[in-house]
C-alpha cells in the first residue's frame, strides 16, 4: 500500500514538473512572438513613412 502512494505521488510529481515546463515553454514562445509582431510593427511604419515621403 505504502509502495503504491510512492508510485502515485511520483507519477503526480512528473506530471506536475511536465506542467510547469510546458507553461514555461508557453510563456517563453507567446514573448518572442509579441517580440516578432512588435519588430515587424515598427518595421511596417517605417515602411509606410517611406512610402507617403
């Protein structure tokens, strides 16, 4: 019985951990991104300032 809650509590742990490195993944990606789109923001004014000039 002892063995088994060891097991359980072991499997609850890796799930966890696999959780937490998921929405760290998550969190790295969706800043990059927001990183990107404002790049290519900046980028597209620049463009467009060029254009009307």
């Amino acid at each position: 019985m002892l063995h088994q809650n060891q097991v359980i509590s072991s499997q609850i742990n890796q799930l966890a951990l696999a959780v937490l490195f998921g929405l760290a993944g998550y969190l790295l990606v969706f800043k990059k991104f927001c990183f990107l789109s404002a790049q290519i923001a900046e980028h597209s004014d620049q463009y467009n300032q060029a254009e009307v000039k």
